[in-house]
C-alpha cells in the first residue's frame, strides 16, 4: 500500500514537472520556434547535435542491454571462465571511427554558421553597403537606447526593424557590461564599456519578440528588458520619416501644463523629447508608442502614475528615482496627459 503511494506521488510529482516546463517557452521569447535567420541557423545546430546525441545514446544503450542478456551467467554454467579476450582491432578501428565521423558531421555546419552569423561585413566602413541598416544600441542601468546614425533617428525601450533583411548593430554598455539578447530571431552578444560589439538581425515575420539583458548589471537586472518591433519595409521607412521630423503636438490643455512641468522639473534635463532634451535617460519622442513603460510595465495609464510616483519601487536602483522634486497629483496627471500625447504613430 505504501509503495502504491509513493509511485503515485513521484508520478504526479514529475507530470506536474513536465506541465511546468513546458511553459517555459513563450513564441515571442523562445530559440524552439525560431523567427529569423540567425536563430534558425542556431535552431538546426540544436537540433543536429541532439539528433546525434540521442542516436548514440540509443545504440550504446541497446548494445549494452543485448550485451547483458547475451552473455550472462547460466544456469549450469556457474563455473565456467569465458574466453579472455585483449584487443579488438576491428572493433577499437569502428569505435574510433564513429565518433570522428559523427564529429565532423558537427563541426562543419557549426563553423559554417559561427562564420555566417558573425558576418558583419555590409556595416563595416571599409566594405559599407549602403542600403544595409545600422543601429547604435548602448545599454544603460536599466533601460536601452536605439540610435539609426545614418537617419539622425533616436528612440528607446522599444527597437523598431524592417522585416526581411539584415539589421546591423553596434553595441556598447554606457556604465556596465550588459548583454543584447533576442532569442526569438537570433543572436546574443554583450555590450561592453570598453569595446563596441557588432552583430546582425534578420526577421522573418513582423511581429513584437522579446529582448532582455542577459548580464547581471545590478538589482533591476531581471527587469531589464525591451521590446523588437518588426513591421514591414514601408512601415519601417514611414516610422522614419517621422521620427527625423517629429514635432510634439500637445493640444490640450492639462497636456500643456504637463509639457511645461516638464521643463520646470528638469525632466528635460536626463529625457529627450523631440529635438529637446538631453541623452541621459530614454528619450520620450515616441512614447505613447511604446508596448511597455519603462520597459516593463504594461501600458497603461495607472502605471504610469506608479512609475512617476515613485520609480524605484517599481525598479529597484534605477537612474531616475530622487532626481526631481517630489511629483503632487495634480502635476502626475497634468506629466501623464503630456507623455500620452507623444506619439507618431497615433492620430
Ligand atoms: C536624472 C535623470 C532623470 C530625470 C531628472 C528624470 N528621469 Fe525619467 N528616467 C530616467 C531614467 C534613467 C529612466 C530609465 C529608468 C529605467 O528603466 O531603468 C527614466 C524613465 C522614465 C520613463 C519611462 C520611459 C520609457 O521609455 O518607458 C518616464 C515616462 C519618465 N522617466 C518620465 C520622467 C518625468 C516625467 C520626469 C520629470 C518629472 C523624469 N522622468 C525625470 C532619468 C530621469
Ligand atoms: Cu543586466
């Protein structure tokens, strides 16, 4: 009876496992179902090497199991010494040969691609394509800056690519080491302070995939997080245009106080907002465009109130908190109206 429990208790205990693990890949966040080239090719090597893996692992295992059964102890036989055998030279040449054979089978895709991903020739001054895009990412204490040099275009927290070609990027931490990561289209690599990283992207399908930084940086590492928006070449050229000229248009009232309070709360002195502004902090052009605020929190209204509120309950050790006088509500509702109005992409 007992027994029974147990078996019972440690299947339940692995299906709840299994449940659980299988949650663990969202489709804009996961390497299992890839979404662009870099993370395709990333994909096929799993997927090689584990192929591999498991056809050894299942002939070895069938041979031992053959083996045990084969040449097991019989009755009647207790006493008999097999043949002793020292050295095989067929069977040391095949087990030698195998995995040389399955080695290669791994090594040449895998150089291949590690050449083909690192390819960044298009970007680099001596051999630039003019038609390949660049993007400048410099990580910060928690938040990311996206810069399109050859367009005079800065946004942040949310990365916008055309689909259906390579995106180059040159990638620097501000203050510490971070790390760029987008698993859903491909391709990881740290931002250092002292050296620039370069990479590309490649989306298939438009889309919002997720990046994060993979380097722990400080306490508000985890929540370090940004969004790629992929949409397509026209949309992309569109965003562009719009963003080089943009103009911040701020109609109503309460949205104009909340304009002003921004000047006079030196939120202007750390936040860009158009041409305005310094590189301190996310730049706000674009802001009610976002998917996220602070790269985090849902969309919406009361969250932003929270994050005005008070920023380091909602990312501990961030570069905002107690920088600017304390907020009344008033003034966060006037901020709030203003930082709504702070689009492109809306009418
Ligand atoms: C000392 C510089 C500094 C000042 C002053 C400052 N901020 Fe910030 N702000 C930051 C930094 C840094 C972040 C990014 C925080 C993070 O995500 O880690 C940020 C984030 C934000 C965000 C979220 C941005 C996004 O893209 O999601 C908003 C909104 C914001 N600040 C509004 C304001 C307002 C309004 C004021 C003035 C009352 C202000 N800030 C004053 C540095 C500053
Ligand atoms: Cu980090």
């Amino acid at each position: 009876m007992k027994q029974g429990h147990l078996k019972w208790r440690l299947f339940s205990l692995f299906t709840m496992m299994a449940l659980f693990l299988a949650g663990c890949g969202e489709s804009y966040i996961t390497t299992l179902e890839p979404k662009g080239e870099g993370a395709e090719m990333q994909f096929s090597l799993m997927m090689i090497s584990t192929i591999i893996m498991v056809v050894v692992v299942l002939v070895v295992t069938l041979i031992f199991i053959y083996v045990m059964f084969r040449f097991r102890e019989r009755k009647g036989d207790e006493n008999k010494i097999p043949e002793q055998v020292e050295g095989n030279h067929k069977l040391e040449i095949i087990w030698t040969v195998i995995p040389i054979l399955l080695l290669i089978i791994l090594a040449v895709p895998t150089v291949s691609y590690t050449f083909k991903l690192a390819d960044v020739t298009p970007m680099k001054e001596e051999t630039r394509d003019k038609d390949a895009l660049v993007v400048n990412v410099t990580a910060y204490l928690y938040w990311w800056e996206f810069e399109y040099p050859d367009h005079k275009v800065v946004t942040s927290q949310d990365l916008i690519i055309p689909t259906g070609e390579r995106v180059y990027f040159n990638l620097k931490g501000a203050d510490v080491k971070h790390a760029f990561w987008v698993p859903t289209i491909g391709g990881k690599m740290d931002t250092n302070t002292d050296n620039t990283n370069q990479m590309w992207l490649h989306a298939y399908e438009e889309g919002i995939y997720y990046g994060k930084c993979t380097e722990l940086c400080g306490p508000s590492h985890g929540l370090m997080d940004f969004k790629v928006r992929a949409v397509s070449k026209e949309d992309f050229n569109n965003w562009i245009d719009k963003m080089a000229n943009v103009q911040p248009k701020v109609d109503t009232e309460l949205a104009q106080a909340g304009e002003q309070l921004f000047q006079e709360k030196s939120c202007i002195g750390c936040h860009a907002v158009g041409n305005e502004g310094s590189r301190l902090a996310p730049n706000l052009s674009n802001f009610a465009d976002r998917t996220r605020i602070a790269g985090i929190l849902d969309y919406n209204e009361g969250n932003l109130k929270d994050w005005l509120r008070d920023p380091e309950e909602i990312k501990p050790g961030n570069k905002m908190t107690n920088t600017y006088d304390k907020l009344e509500e008033d003034e966060i509702d006037a901020l709030t109206e203003y930082l709504f109005s702070l689009s492109v992409e809306k009418k």
